[in-house]
C-alpha cells in the first residue's frame, strides 16, 4: 500500500496539472464507468484523503486508490507514455496535459456530495488540514490488546500510515510491533511522531526517515533484514505480522532497541 507523502505528492501533481481546467478527455476503462463521460467540465480539485485520492470535476468525484501497483503519471500534450496503454485505468485531459491513472487498485465516479460513503470511515489525516492529534490518540488507546504494528496500519485510526512508517515509527520509539496497544507507553508520543515523519517528507522526492540521504542509510529498519542497526549494531530481523492470514505484511525490527513488553 502507499504512505500518505506518497499519495499527497500525486494529488499535489494532479491538482497543479488540472485543477481549473476544462477536460477535453475522459476514458475511464473500468466497465462499471466507461460510459460516464466528464468531457466539458471543470476540475475543481485534486485532494489526497489518507491515502485515496479525490478529483472534483463539476458535481461528480472520481475517487482512486493506488493500492500496491497504482501510479498516477501527468504527461504533456502528445507526449509518450512510461507505462503500457493496457494498464491504465483513467484517462484525463485537458488542452495541453494529460493524466494517466496506471494500475489504480481503485477508480470509481460518485456525486461529490456523497464523498462521505468512500472516506468518512477515515480518522484523522495526518497530512490533511482537519488534523486532530487528540483525537488520533483516543483511537489509538481504543486498540486495546490489538498490536501496535497492527493499529498503526488502520486507516480508521489515523490515516496516512503505510508499513514503511509502520516500521520506522516502532523502531524510533523503541516498541516491538507485537506489542499490546494497550502497553505501549506514551501514545501521544507515537502520534506525534507520525505526524512529524509525514510532514517532513511529504514533498521530498526521496523519502528519510534518518536524516541520512545516502542509500542504504534512509531507513532505519524498513527492507534492511540482516544488516546492522543503524544505532547499535544489531542485525535487523524480519517476520511475516498480521491479524488476518493473507494479509501479513512484514515488519523489521532490532531485537536489541526494540525489546519484547
């Protein structure tokens, strides 16, 4: 899945590319829609919602979620596109650009009055104006006896948290991702650094949690399974973590900064 820097920089790019602007194309090739055509009307705005994606145009919304494999790319009038035809989901232009939606795992159109139904399940944004530190902390006490790393990921609880900054968050707060919620000390500590990690990175084209930028030291635990801690040393361990078989996904910790509670 996206992390919500990722998401925020493609609504940015969207909204820059459309917003104001009178479609002359709209191909969206998902059967359910491919009749709906928003040719003639304006776009009003590109927002990023956690990590689904919200295009105004008139009165309707088309609502996309990148999933895993999803890209939105924004081309020039005529220009070549990086990905195969066949995987775009959506098509969008106006008199000089163009913008194409690769792989979205989501794309639907609904009446912007009922954005609501696709997104007001979300909790607080972490990179949205509507921010609610408070209240991203009572949801997250409410987990209870869920893990950590497994309340971190729920969108209904903050939105914006994918498995890098899963990962990341628990390591700089010293928390085995197994931990009980409920014995994770300092919740408002977890929330804020959250909310610091996004806001840093949301416009950086490469993403650091670190402060390091040079490769292999931008993270300090995401994909580094078997390398020395950053910190102390460690080798770096992995597992497969997840409440519903299927669906783990993997967390990497440091055995030694990140002790069972």
């Amino acid at each position: 899945m996206p992390e919500g820097d990722t998401v925020w920089q493609a609504a940015h790019r969207l909204d820059t590319a459309l917003a104001g602007h009178t479609l002359t194309e709209c191909d969206i090739r998902v059967p359910r829609y491919a009749t709906i055509d928003l040719s003639g009307h304006t776009v009003g705005s590109v927002i990023p919602r956690g990590k689904h994606l919200l295009t105004r145009v008139g009165d309707h919304t088309i609502h996309t979620h990148l999933k895993m494999e999803g890209a939105w790319h924004v081309y020039s009038r005529g220009a070549r596109w990086k990905r195969p035809a066949h995987q775009a989901r959506i098509v969008l232009g106006t008199e000089d650009t163009v913008a194409v939606g690769f792989s979205l795992g989501v794309t639907e159109v609904i009446a912007t009055a009922d954005e609501s139904s696709v997104v007001g399940h979300l909790g607080p944004d972490l990179l949205g104006p509507d921010w609610d530190a408070a209240t991203a902390t009572a949801n997250l006490a409410a987990a209870e006896n869920r893990p950590i790393g497994e309340a971190l990921l729920d969108q209904r609880i903050m939105a914006g948290i994918g498995n890098v900054y899963r990962n990341e968050i628990c390591f700089l707060r010293g928390i085995d991702p197994r931990t009980p919620t409920s014995r994770v000390p300092d919740l408002p500590k977890v929330v804020g650094l959250a909310h610091r990690l996004l806001q840093a990175n949301r416009a950086r084209t490469v993403r650091v949690t670190t402060g390091d930028r040079r490769p292999g030291r931008r993270d300090w635990v995401y994909g580094r399974a078997g390398q020395p801690c950053l910190r102390c040393g460690t080798l770096i361990v992995t597992e497969e973590f997840g409440e519903e078989p299927g669906r783990e996904r993997s967390i990497f910790r440091c055995p030694n900064c990140q002790p069972q509670r």
